[in-house]
C-alpha cells in the first residue's frame, strides 16, 4: 500500500517521506505539511528502512517544535518507546550532548559551565567597562554574529572596518580567553566548538557520524554559517553516503539579522550535486484569496526555487485594507471588530490573532484590548523568572543547592560586589580548570594561595563560608529546629547580601523600587511554598527543596494549555503559529519594510527589503479563515505626529480594487456599534460553522 494511500500524505509528501537514495532538499511551503512529512520519513526510516532509533537525528529551532515533533512520532511507531531512543532536539541541545562527551577533547573539564545572556552581558559590560546597555548589546550581537560565521577574534581584528569593530574585536579577544579561564561556554560555543573539534579530530567525527547515521534538518533556511557546517561534518566522510534530509523554505528566511543565510540553501546544491528537491506546493492553512496575496508579494523577490501555494479551501473571504487617520484609531477599530466579529460567529478570543513589525507598536493596541476587556497574551514576553533581580536571587538558591554549578557562583558573587573582580575570577577559573574542579572547590583547594594574594582570597572565602552556613541549614526543614525554616534561612540570606542598598545605589530610585518589589514578591511567594502553602495543607519544605521546585517551574514555562486570548505577536515570533482571524497591523513604509540604515549600501538595502518582503509573506500565511491588513495615515513618534505612507507590500498583493479600501458600513465606530450589536442579535448565528470545517493542522 502506498504511503499516499495508507497515511493521507499528498504524491509531493509521500515521495519526500520514502526517498532514501541520498542526499534531499524538501521545499515546503506556509502551511505545506512539513513536520507531518518529517515525522512519517522517521518513522519510515524504523518500520521500513531497518534503521536503528539511536542511530536518528532531527534538528529544528525550538524546544517546543522537537518536544512536538518527538510525541507526533512517538504515535506513528508500532512501539512507541522507541521514540524516547530518537536524538529530536535544537541544534543547541545537540551541541550540548556532544561537548559533554568530548570535553575532554576540546580542553574542558567535565563539568563545565554554559553561561545564560545575562551572565555574558555582565561580563561583557566588565570588559568594555561601560554601563552602556546599547553599546553592550551591540557588541554582544557582533561577537555572536563573528563566532556564528566561525570568524575568531584575531580575524575580526583584521577585517574591523572602523574604530567601534576594532573595540568590539578586542572585547572579542578578552572575552574568549575569559571564558577559557572560567571552563565555560557561551550559547554560540555550543555550535561552534563541536565544528572545530570535528574539523581537526577525524577520530571524534567518524564516531559521530557511526552514531547519528541518517539526520533530518528542520527550517533549514534559518541555518547560520556554524549551524551548516556542522551538518555538513555530521553526513560526509570518505567513502560515506551523505544520508539527511533538509526541510525550508526560502520565502520564509527571516533571521538575518542573527546570522541566518539564505545562501546555505544556494550552497546546498553545490555542495551536494546529487541533491535530490521535492516541492511541497499544497497549502492546507489558508483560502486561496490569503495565498494569492500572499504569492504575489513574495513574486517580487528573486526566487531561488520557483513554487505557487495553492490550496483546496475554497476562495475565502476577501482580504481587507483599511487606512485609518492614526494608531489610536486603528487599535480602537481592531479591538472593536475583534469583539464583534467573536460575537457574530462564536469564536474563541483564541482564534484571533494581530501581528505587528515591533514590539512597540504593541502598547497602544494593548490599551485598546483592555477597554473592550478584551483577554490577550503577547508572545515572546519576559518571563517573571527571566527577569535579573529574580535570576540574581535565584543564583544564591542554585549555589545552595548545587556548589558544581560554576555560572550561579559567578553571578552571586559578583551581585552585589563584594571585591571579587574579573582578574579574580580568571585566575580561579584557570586553577579550577587544571584540577577539573568547580569554582566553589577551587577557593579551598590546596595551591589557591600561591595564585592569589590574600587581599584576592579573602572575599572568596568569606562568601563560600557563607554559602556552607546556608548549605547546612537550607536542608532542614521544621518550626521545631529553631530559626531552620525555609522563611527564615531565606530572610538571613537577604539580609547578609543586602541586596536592596545594592538596587538603590546601582539604579535609579523608581526603577530600583520596581526591582526590589520584584524580589519581594518572589521571596514572599518561596515563603509562602516553603510554610505549606496558603493554608498550610501542603508539608513544608526546605530552601533546598524550593530551589528544585522553582528550577523545574522555570524549565516547564510555557508548556500550560494556551488561555482563551487573542494573540498578540510580532511577525518574527508568529512564524511557525496558525490562527483563523489575523489582523497584520502598522503595514507602512518605514515599519514594514522597516527603514534600517538610511546609509546602507545599495546591495544591503535590496537585501533588508527582501527580507522584509519575506516577512510580510510570513504575517499573511498566518492567516486560515480572514486577513485584515491596516496603516495609518499618522502615527506618534516620540510624543509627536508624522505623518506616514502605505507601504509599497500592499499594492504588491494585487488585491480587486473593492477590497483594498473597506466600505464606511465596514468600519464599526462607536457611534454606529450599538446599531450593529442589535442586527447581530436580529441574525440567525451561523454557529462554528466557520470552525468546525478548519484544516488538520500540519506545520
């Protein structure tokens, strides 16, 4: 029986599910089915072709997308549990494995550290010496971009083009030999150091490639330069069939701006001429009226592959335009279509959806949602956990519960200062990494003193000391052992970092205030679980036991069932996401395509308007059922009006002439809503009728 016939897969589908004759490049477009046709090939691959689970790889971009992908695979296989055998994971989670098991190879202790994006930021704000945030963060993204494009440091001296690169290739330099000295890594090592170890250790990558004998690359145009390298080292070898699969779509290259480049997808081809490409051009989202604005905006960039999305879901309803005067208005009229439109047809706040250029043009929106009380969620938002004074806090915790753990040591006892420098801390991380000991044990290690003058040590001292007294006390748990509860060996730790004069003498006082609300909250709700909860029907716990509880709290955020809200969203966070009623606002020159650098050089300009032109073909496939696309004719700018012009995307959509302006009927305003209330009430509801037929959904 074919695979068209016994799994619903479409001849596109089933032929990029079965082919096994070498390498394939799968270009799937919005909505196209990609995660069904890399599941069904997984699972061919074990029930067909004899592979071995352990012996697969799929890499995709996000946790979310592999947890997805391992359970949508798990229901395919006539044993389940093999799926748990499977490698489904980021490519940073593969970079992870795989420096765990060579560390040794590349010079590092077993046990060495990752550094999170706070940690990096402090150290580089230590180097440049700078309170400067922009300025930290533009050297952060240039030293990512350099380590993403496998450039070292002195090759980024070599080629800086002027005085800020030439300070940020320096800072470059101190910061790899920084983390060197601490046995730590960065987000971007976890790529590029398996590259390099691949590149000069032939022993290490045959042992790779034995392992993992077949991969499978998910959204393959958002590969970086590192990324496609270490894909290319993992399928080729002397004598070695190249054996993966990559899955893209370049109309949906979005992530330049972090090292993505749609030329791995060009590159593809020359380095594997045997490539074999599959076209998947069925959408099963969006009605056909969506895909062909969609497909006519995105026919005005040049096309590495040429394909048409076509879908079998009808015409659909017209996709509208709507110029309003300025942003306030085109929020209250988003806020109010939403709430009758959800009346009209009893939808879910759910299915709707409004997607903008910046996380900016959110506020006021925001502000138009909760007039009507309208419930939303905003994609990509901070985290409570995320937040700096809570990771400052919860540093101490993680030390506490685990003295190995070397980047919470790192931030603790630079959070407040307490005398412990960067020359202090390199220093300690050399002697830590030639022991193969953590941070913590290097300070009473035997030899220490020979590397560090007493002034150096004994602050070092002191804050371990005071580590191993909360230690001892964080374990035990009861009123009976005086002054041991959670609350109380929290409320000493407090008081000994003083973290509060810290807030006030490095912040301002409103922003300060804020924080340390923040860490008040949290130190209130740590008490709170650690008494047994409101009502005290929950045993106690220890700080020991909190500090595990909030560590897998923060790992399974975002995992809960999705609230009944509209989703707000930037375009670049909806990739991937899917809703019936999508409202693209803010579609004016200047936002979308955004302006960039006026100064660019002709080329740079047509590349960023490219990619901008990818990105409105982005907003528009997020839509099933109804696209609404909106500008304004002014908008605030620094408390002041300017005035704007419809951006050149929408006359690229070629919409009838009928919809690209809506009729004054169209526009609810509050004047003539009350009226329009009363002929929804008057009408015969349809039901969920327009939602009881939407597409299986096969991202």
């Amino acid at each position: 029986m074919s695979y068209v016939t016994q799994y619903g897969l479409n001849v596109p589908q089933s032929e990029a599910a079965t082919y096994m004759d070498g390498p394939c490049l799968v270009l799937a477009g919005a909505g196209s089915g990609k995660t069904r046709v890399i599941t069904q090939k997984i699972a061919h691959l074990i029930e067909h072709c004899g592979y071995d689970a352990k012996h697969i790889a799929a890499l995709t971009f996000t946790n979310k997308a592999a947890m997805e992908m391992q359970e949508r695979i798990a229901k395919l296989l006539k044993e389940p549990k093999k799926a748990k055998q499977l490698t489904v994971s980021t490519f940073h989670s593969l970079g992870v494995k795989i420096l765990r098991s060579e560390a040794h190879e590349l010079g590092l202790k077993d046990r060495f550290s990752i550094m999170d994006s706070d940690d990096c930021f402090s150290l580089v704000q230590d180097l440049a010496a700078t309170t400067d945030k922009q300025l930290i963060r533009r050297i952060q993204g240039a030293m990512s971009l350099w380590k993403n494009g496998l450039i070292d440091p002195e090759s980024a001296l070599r080629t800086a083009a002027n005085e800020d690169d030439v300070q940020a290739a320096r800072i470059y330099r101190s910061y790899v030999a920084t983390l060197s000295a601490y046995q730590a890594v960065d987000f971007d090592d976890l790529i590029r150091l398996p590259v390099e170890l691949f590149r000069s250790n032939e022993a290490v990558r045959d042992k790779w490639q034995r392992k993992l004998r077949y991969l499978l690359v998910d959204e393959y145009q958002d590969t970086n330069t590192c990324q496609y390298e270490l894909v290319k080292l993992l399928v080729t070898g002397i004598g070695k069939k190249p054996m993966f699969t990559a899955v893209g779509d370049d109309d949906q290259a979005i992530y330049a701006w972090r090292g993505a480049t749609i030329e791995n997808l060009k590159q593809l081809q020359i380095d594997f001429p045997d490539l074999k490409l599959i076209k998947l051009e069925q959408n099963y989202r969006s009605s056909t009226r969506i895909l062909q604005a969609a497909n006519a905006v995105i026919s005005n960039n040049p096309k590495l592959f040429e394909k048409q999305l076509w879908s079998e879901h009808g015409l659909g309803d017209p996709v509208k335009v709507m110029a309003m005067p300025d942003d306030d208005e085109e929020a209250e009229q988003i806020a109010i279509m939403i709430s009758a439109h959800r009346f009209e047809r009893r939808a879910k706040f759910s299915d709707y959806a409004i997607l903008y250029r910046g996380n900016h043009q959110g506020r006021v929106i925001e502000q138009a949602l909760r007039k009507e009380r309208i419930p939303y969620t905003i994609s990509g938002g901070q985290s409570f956990f995320d937040r700096a004074e809570i990771k400052d806090i919860i540093s101490y915790l993680r030390l506490i519960a685990n003295q190995d753990d070397d980047p919470a040591f790192i931030r603790a006892v630079t959070t407040p200062k307490r005398g412990v420098g960067q020359s202090t801390l390199e220093v300690l991380g050399a002697f830590a990494g030639q022991w193969q000991i953590s941070l913590f044990e290097a300070v009473f290690k035997g030899g220490i003193e020979a590397k560090l003058p007493q002034r150096q040590l004994a602050p070092l001292r002191s804050f371990a000391n005071f580590i191993n007294q909360l230690e001892a006390r964080a374990t035990r748990v009861g009123r009976a052992s005086s002054g041991d509860n959670a609350a109380q060996v929290l409320d000493d730790m407090m008081k000994e970092i003083n973290y509060e004069y810290y807030l006030y003498d490095a912040f301002e006082d409103r922003q300060a205030q804020s924080k340390w609300q923040n860490v008040l909250d949290f130190t209130s709700w740590l008490k709170e679980k650690g008494n047994g909860g409101k009502d005290g029907s929950d045993p106690e716990k220890s700080l020991l036991d909190l500090t595990q509880m909030v560590a897998l709290m923060t790992m399974l955020e975002g995992r809960d069932e999705e609230p009944d809200a509209v989703r707000m969203s930037t375009l670049h966070a909806s990739k991937g996401l899917e809703f019936p009623h999508v409202f693209l606002v803010g579609v004016e020159e200047g936002i979308l395509p955004h302006k960039g650098d006026p100064d660019a050089p002709f080329e740079t300009l047509g590349a960023r308007i490219e990619e901008e032109r990818r990105l409105m073909y982005v907003g528009i496939t997020r839509a099933q059922r109804t696209l609404h696309v909106s500008w304004c004719k002014k908008r605030k700018r620094a408390r002041e009006s300017v005035h704007c012009d419809v951006s050149r995307f929408i006359k690229e959509m070629k919409l009838d002439e009928g919809d690209a302006v809506p009729t004054e009927a169209e526009i609810i305003t509050p004047q003539n809503r009350l009226a329009n209330l009363k002929a929804l009430l008057q009408k015969p509801r349809p039901g969920n009728a327009d939602l009881t037929t939407e597409p299986e959904k096969l991202k």
